[in-house]
C-alpha cells in the first residue's frame, strides 16, 4: 500500500487560470487551504495572482565529463538537479474575480488588496517551510521561496508586479524512507570526499629501540632454610 506522505495534494496537479502559493500542514504534504484559483486569495496561507505576465521553468540534469565503460553505470553519473521556477504576476489593489461571468467584489476606499497579497507572500516565505505552487502549466508540491521581487513604475497604478522565484523542496522522510540523493556536501569531510583510497590515513606512532640487557635470563636460586 503506497503511504499518503508519499503523494502530496498537488502532485501532477496544475491550476485553472492563474498562480496560487499555498502553505502546507504539519507533514509538508496537505495544502491547509485546498480552494480553486478561482476564489482569490489573500491570506497567509494562500496567495494568488491575478495575472500570470511570464513563468519560466527550469529542469537541469548534471552529467559526469568522464568516460564510461559501458552503460551499467550511467545512472549514478547523471543527477538531476532541483527544479526551479520563477514566475512574474500581476497583483491588482481591487478585488477580482476570477471567474467569468462573476462581477469583482467592490472593496473599502483605501485598501490596497496588493500590497496585502505582497505582505502575505513575505510572511509565507518568512515561515521558512516548504510551500505548493501551482501554475495552469506546472506544479511544484514541495518548493521553498527563493526571492521576491517587486518593480515598481506609475505605469502600473494601484497593482504591484511581483517575480517570485521558487526551488523544488528534496526532503528525506524516515517514515516513508524517501532517502533520495542525500546531501554530502552539508557533511562533515571525511571518507566522502573523493580520495583514492576508501579510508583516511593513520596518524604515525613515534616509537625508540631499546638496547638489549647484558645479563642472562637466569631466575634467582632460592636456597631452602
């Protein structure tokens, strides 16, 4: 039986219009707000956008540059990288709807739904937990927040333009031994880095002769009283 932490929510799942970032429960599996991009979000714990402007991403393999004997060995010399995805929006001050045929919501004088959008997506990247990305084109189930980026121009009025930079999430789960490509480099050096040989040297021992004794080896005559 496949264990439910192995198939987060939003596995091969792909939005319907726009871009949603959602915050996931406890186990980093379950999207705490499992709502359509069609509901707009404003909450720390979903954020969308309300136009997608560009999205780009990005699949990178590293390949070994030494010659192989044959084809046995090619899987451990080529490693897929962490995906990544970056994505530029458009967050609008006024509510909208996004779906057709809905008239937006009317919002309060003053209030900037954008810049509470922005503020939450701060505050989500700030919990430092991985979050789920889902696009009309890509899903990332498990992805930390990289960096976000803002411009700003009078062109743009009361909307904010964001770039949001994502990096696919590589967790290793005890419970469903998902031990996948562990991280030597975060490790202490030691018989990981590549030596020749499989064992580290051994520390020299300082050692002097001693001259021989000059007597015989003859025990003591005990004389009986």
């Amino acid at each position: 039986m496949t264990s439910v932490l192995q198939n987060p929510a939003l596995l091969g799942l792909i939005g319907r219009s726009t871009a949603s970032f959602f915050a996931l429960d406890p186990t980093g599996t379950t999207p705490i707000q499992i709502l359509p991009d069609l509901v707009p979000g404003v909450t720390p714990l979903r954020i969308t956008f309300d136009l997608i402007d560009q999205e780009t991403f990005t699949e990178e393999w590293d390949a070994t540059e030494n010659s192989l004997q044959d084809f046995t060995d090619v899987a451990s010399n080529l490693r897929r990288r962490l995906r990544s995805l970056s994505i530029t929006g458009t967050l609008s001050g006024v509510a909208q709807s996004l779906a057709s045929g809905v008239p937006p919501v009317p919002t309060p004088i003053g209030l900037r739904l954008d810049l509470i959008r922005v503020a939450a997506l701060s505050q989500l990247a700030g919990r430092r937990r991985p979050v789920a990305c889902v696009t009309p084109r890509v899903s990332l189930p498990k992805a930390f927040i990289t960096s976000i980026s803002r411009p700003w121009s009078p062109d743009n009025g009361e909307s904010t333009i964001v770039t949001v930079t994502l990096r696919e999430a590589r967790i290793v789960s005890p419970i469903t031994a998902d031990a996948i490509a562990p991280d030597f480099g975060a490790q202490v050096p030691g018989n990981n880095t590549a030596v020749g040989g499989g064992q580290q040297a051994g520390t020299p021992v300082t050692t002097q002769a001693v001259s021989p004794s000059s007597s015989t080896g003859v025990p003591p005559v005990v004389t009986p009283r």
